[in-house]
C-alpha cells in the first residue's frame, strides 16, 4: 500500500525540471507511505513511490527494477495481491527466481511473462505501471472494482499520473479548472461521478477493470494512450440448486477474507455490528483462534448519539450494543472509538484536501478521525464494503419506485441541492439532462440475460448502477481517509469472483420471504448468533447530536456572509433562511441530511479557497 507518480515522455528526454517536479509532488502523497520513498528514472521516465511496508519490509522496496533476457524493467506498485502464492508457483514454471517475497516482484513477473493478460490473472486491489524497456512503452493497469486510484493528464504529450490529484496539480502546467460537467456532477451526483472522470478539466482516472499502454507509436490513439477494460461483470443463467448456491457463496467469501488476513504488520477489523462487517470479524476470529492469537477489532460512535438517534429508511437503527455483543461473542480484543462533535468539525477541511474535493461531509471526516485512532495501534483493517451492492441490501434493490425515477436511486432529489445555487450560472435543466444521460447510458450497458424475469433484469440493474457508481465511491472514500494515515483497508467483499458469481444468483433466492441479503445471511449462519444475523441493514454511523448541526450552521453563515468566497458568488440569497427552516430534514442523498449538507457546502467553499478552483464555464 503505497502512492504511485510518474512522468513518461517520448518525445524528448526528461530534464532536471522533471525530476524536481517529482521530487516536491511525492512529498504531497508521504501520508499514502510514511515507511520508505524511491525514486527512479531513464531517458523517457521516471517513477516516484512512497511506501507503507505490509510484506517483505525489507526487500519490497520500490520503484523496482529487474532485468529479463537482456532487458530492463521497472515497476511503480500500490496495492495488495491475494494470489501471490498461487501467481508465485506458477512463474516459477516459467523459470522465474524471486530476490524477494514481496507481490511487487509478481505483479513485475507476471508483466514480464505475460505481456497485457497479466491483470486479468490478478486478484487483488491495485494500480500500476511497469516500464517495458523491451518494446519502449509503458503498461498501466487498476484492479478491477478501483479500490486503488489512478489519475493522469498529459503535459505536452507526456503522461503524468500519480495516485491523488493533489500530486499532479502541483505540476506547473496543470490547472485546477472546473468546467460544467464537472460542476454538474458536483451538484447532481455526488459522493458519485462519471466513470473515468476527475472533475477537474483535462485530468482523467483510469477506469475500474482497466489496463493500456502508453507508447510513441500508438497511432490514432489521443495523445498515444490506448486503454480498455479487462474485465466486467458478465450476465448467464445460474441453474444450479439454491443449496449449491448457498454452499459456494459461503466458500467463496470464506476464501476471500481467509486471503486478506497476510500481512506482516498488525491487522485488525472494523466491526460496526451489522451483518456485513460482522460476517467479516467472525471469520477473521476463527482464523486467528485457530493459530493461537486473539483478533483485534474496533467499533465506531459518536458522542451524544444515544440520546439524539432519529430512526429513519436507510439507518433503522444505532450499532452501539452490537458491535461490543458480537465482540464478546468472538472473543476479540474490541476498542470503541467515540468521536466528538468537534472531531467532526476540525477534519471537515482535511477531509477535503486528502479526497481532493468535497465528498460526504461528516461522513468523510469521522472516518478520516477513525483511521488516524486506529493507525495509532494497527497498519492494516478489513471492512464490509461492498456487500449491499453485492447482496442487494439497500431499499432501492427492492422499492420500486426508487429504481424507476429515471435518476440514480440513492439521490433522493436530484433538485434539491442544485436548487441552493444561481441558475443562471449553474444552468440547472441542462445539468439534469447532461446526468440524467449517464444515468440512461448506464443502465444500457448493464449486462442481462434474454427472456430473464423483470425481477431479475431490475435486480441486475440495481446491482450494476451500485457496483459501478455507488461502490466506487464508498471504496474512494475509504482508501483516502485511510491512507491519509498510512492505514491500509481491505474488502473482501469486492473479490471480484465473489461479485461475478451472485451477481447470476436468481433474485428471489437474494432476496428469500422479503428479506434482504437473504443469500448473504444463508451461507454465513454457521457463524454468527441470531441477533446479528437478521439485524436490519445499518449503515456507516452519523451524528444526530443538534450541536453538530448548529456548529456546522454557523461554519457555513460565515463562509456565506463573508462576501468573498464561491458560495457568496453562486448561492441564492435566501439559502440561509432555506436551511435554518424548523423541521428542515430533508435528504440530499443517502444519509446526507440537513447538517451533511451545511457541513458539504462549507467543505465546498473551502475546496474553491484551498485549491484555487477556476470556474470555466
């Protein structure tokens, strides 16, 4: 787990400018990999990486350099392979002898060897580059659902890339331009955006499941990249009997999170009590119980929740007596990590600058306080994300009426947000039609089976819109506001064999007597109690406390007032008066009520301040 920057240029030599650039840029990713930092370069490249030492400390540092009959070549890696054994045997059929016990090196040989086929052999969380001094271009690649990013842009026909914009806008030819697709997708999507977007103009993220090759020759291609998906999700008719189904789930999962365990540092799990985290724990317990050692777990409040918890669709109900009932019953080392109203408040803006723009408000930045407890004692965590994409767990896999509104099913009104600002400068209509096209060509693309039932077909939908846009951004936030400290987190429940294969599963068999993640809680009885196995779906934990609200109120009046910021330029007068209206509950997207959004608005005027945003519109 690391960061990744690097600058390739055919056109002409690198200069000392270059190396200097990558130089300070790297030391804006230092948080990704506090333990070691490399650099390394050629006539037409150069590779900078920081690193968080995970396996192999001493020998897994990088960029890494190998030469094979003759050739040279060099890798810049952040990420985890779960198949390393399995990849390792298999090139040592190929002749190949490691110098280390580190993935770098097998992801490094599994190029060598296998050309452009070596991603799809891959199971893993990646993104990376290996330099080909052989036929003179550059392979990239990223895993197959994004949990590790990937951004790049072109500087007079060379490729920059790195792992978080913040690197790349640190080059003196790149802007912090916001045009309207970017602003429209602020306004409409968010925590979501286009695949393959950055928002920012003329910087791109290199989409999930995807790999290319940066060459001089690549003819026609703009500006010599030519890229293309691996991998994706594929649609066929599972005839196999429900307990055939329910026994391969459960091995499966099993598997993936039995895979996720390695590593040299210490290991914990994030146990929130829900069904989706607890699955995770009670498996990690056993595996840890079976070689003599205890598991260490942690589970996240905020303070003042016990008192002011409003029930509502989409969190019926507080983790708190949960998570510390399924600790005991595993038997974990559990620590609960209460955050403060003002913890919330003072990592709004860090939230911002490690998520380079504004997420989910105190979504982001509780987390982003949780990681930095948790790093104190542990390096790598795993987490349930990702199972209700999977499983179907959210309301919209099984309310109709919110996949049929013609918009993404988790923004409750696509108006409501976008309804705070000027429209005669955010052009509101146009906005809703360019997302409301995303929306379409997305579920046009979503792969179904002919002569399926509709059951199935809106299930498939649910599934792809959630894998695609929702997921993506959940895994976003969780590796920025972990590795804003250097805390690896892992997700078994995007191993993407596990995804492929429920994503066939029939959908009354997913969602068996009208409860939801059915097949979920099937194959995973054997190991937990009742009372967490038909728990509701809760999710990540928010603040109820009116505090908050009132902090984050006053936060946003001065930002507003001021006269001087973006939100004084683009606001309706009356936005105050709209958001201090008594009983103003209204949802702007899934979990994000009244204070999120204050608190989103204010991470917003900050985002414009911090990084110099320049409307282009």
């Amino acid at each position: 787990m690391c960061s990744i920057l690097g600058l390739i240029n055919f056109s002409r030599k690198l200069l000392p400018p270059d190396i200097q650039y990558l130089n300070q840029a790297g030391k804006t990713l230092s948080h990704r990999g506090p333990d070691q930092n490399g650099l390394y370069y050629g006539e037409h490249f150069a590779f900078q990486h920081n690193r968080l030492a995970v396996i192999d400390i001493e020998k897994g540092r990088q960029p890494m350099t190998t030469n094979h009959e003759g050739f040279e070549y060099t890798i810049v890696y952040n990420g985890e392979l779960y198949n390393t054994e399995d990849l390792r045997r298999e090139l040592h059929g190929y002749g190949v002898k490691f110098e280390t016990h580190c993935d770098t090196e097998v992801v490094l040989y599994s190029y060598i060897i296998w050309g452009e086929q070596c991603s799809a052999k891959l199971n893993g969380i990646y993104a990376f580059v290996v330099y080909d001094s052989r036929q003179g271009r550059a392979y990239l690649a990223r895993d197959r659902f994004g949990v590790k990013p990937f951004f790049y842009t072109f500087v007079d026909g060379a490729l920059l890339f790195a792992s978080e914009l913040k690197a790349i806008l640190q080059h003196p030819q790149v802007k912090s331009q916001l045009g309207y697709e970017g602003l429209w997708q602020l306004l409409y999507m968010m925590p979501v955006k286009e695949e393959g977007a950055a928002l920012f103009k003329n910087i791109f993220e290199l989409p999930p499941a995807s790999h290319g090759f940066f060459s001089p020759d690549s003819a026609g291609e703009p500006q010599g990249l030519r890229s293309s998906k691996y991998w994706t999700l594929t649609a066929y008719e599972n005839k196999e009997k429900e307990s055939t189904i329910v026994a391969t789930t459960r091995e499966l999962l099993v598997d993936a999170i039995q895979r996720q365990l390695v590593a040299d540092v210490p290991l914990c799990t994030f146990l929130s009590g829900g069904l989706d985290s607890s699955v995770i724990t009670a498996v990690a317990a056993q595996s840890y119980r079976q070689r003599g050692a205890q598991l260490s777990t942690y589970s996240f409040e905020h303070a003042g929740n016990k008192e002011h918890f409003q029930q509502t669709l989409f969190q019926p109900q507080s983790d708190d007596e949960y998570a510390v009932y399924l600790a005991g019953y595993l038997a974990t080392h559990h620590q609960i990590l209460t955050a403060q109203k003002e913890d919330l408040v003072e990592a709004l803006e860090d939230a911002v600058r490690y998520r380079d723009y504004p997420g989910m408000a105190d979504i982001d930045s509780s987390l982003l306080y949780y990681c930095r407890e948790v790093k104190k004692q542990h390096t790598v965590a795993l987490s349930g994300e990702c199972a209700d994409e999977v499983f179907g767990g959210y309301p919209w896999f099984y309310r109709p009426e919110m996949l049929s509104s013609g918009f993404f099913p988790w923004i409750h009104d696509p108006y409501a947000r976008i309804s705070l600002f000027r429209p005669e400068v955010v052009r509101p209509q146009e906005g809703f039609g360019y997302t409301s096209e995303l929306y379409r060509q997305s579920v046009a693309t979503c792969p179904v089976v002919a002569g399926e039932s509709e059951a199935m077909r809106t299930s498939r939908i649910a599934s792809w819109l959630s894998i695609n846009y929702f997921m993506t951004s959940l895994l976003e936030r969780k590796d920025r506001m972990s590795m804003a400290s250097g805390l690896e987190v892992r997700v078994p429940f995007a191993d993407h064999r596990l995804v492929d294969y429920v994503y066939n599963v029939p959908w009354d068999i997913k969602y068996r007597d009208g409860v939801e993640k059915s097949l979920l809680r099937a194959a995973m009885e054997d190991y937990l109690p009742g009372k967490i196995l038909y728990r509701k779906k809760s999710p990540f934990p928010k603040t109820h406390d009116p505090e908050y609200e009132a902090l984050v109120y006053h936060l946003f009046q001065k930002r507003f007032e001021s006269g001087s910021g973006m939100l004084a330029e683009l606001l309706q007068q009356d936005v105050l008066d709209r958001l201090a209206s008594p009983g103003n509950n209204t949802w702007f997207g899934q979990l994000m009520g009244a204070p999120q959004l204050m608190a989103w608005l204010v991470q917003l005027d900050f985002w414009f301040e911090e990084y110099r945003i320049e409307l282009c519109l």
